[in-house]
C-alpha cells in the first residue's frame, strides 16, 4: 500500500522559544510533533515548559545525550507505543 500524506500535508520543523530551568532554548519540531507535546502536556495538566523541562532532566541524565529536538521526538514515539 503506497503511503499518504498526513492530513494538511508533509511540513517542516516550526521553531519556538520555549524557557526551561530559568533560560530561553529554542526547539524546532514538526507541527505535528508541537500538537503531541501540547496534548500531553495538557493531559498531564502542566505547561508546555514544564513537561519539556522534565524530558530535558531524563535526556541528561543518558550517557550520551542526544538534542532536545530528538528527545522530545523520541519521548512522544514512547507515549504512544512505537518503539
């Protein structure tokens, strides 16, 4: 089966400001990927920094960390079962 676009079509990373641990970082992500994240964070009933700044704190806690990008990416594809 050939795949299809996503709904609204295949868009590149959208980057935000977003203050973590008491400075400005910026993240680039999908719009898709921004969606996930504010989802979570609202079923979670925290603010979007603060559910980004908690995968910053688990992401450094790794060997060999990567960005914060991939590990919000990485971090959703867990929330929703992919491995």
């Amino acid at each position: 089966m050939k795949p299809v676009a996503p709904p609204g079509g295949f868009r590149g990373p959208v980057k935000r400001s977003i203050t973590i641990a008491g400075h400005a970082t910026s993240i680039s992500l999908e719009p898709g990927f921004w969606t996930a994240l504010e989802d979570a964070a609202a079923r979670r009933s925290l603010p979007l920094s603060a559910l980004v700044a908690a995968i910053d704190a688990v992401r450094i806690e790794g060997d060999d960390p990567p960005n914060l990008a991939s590990a919000i990416r990485s971090w959703l594809l867990g929330e929703v079962g992919v491995r």
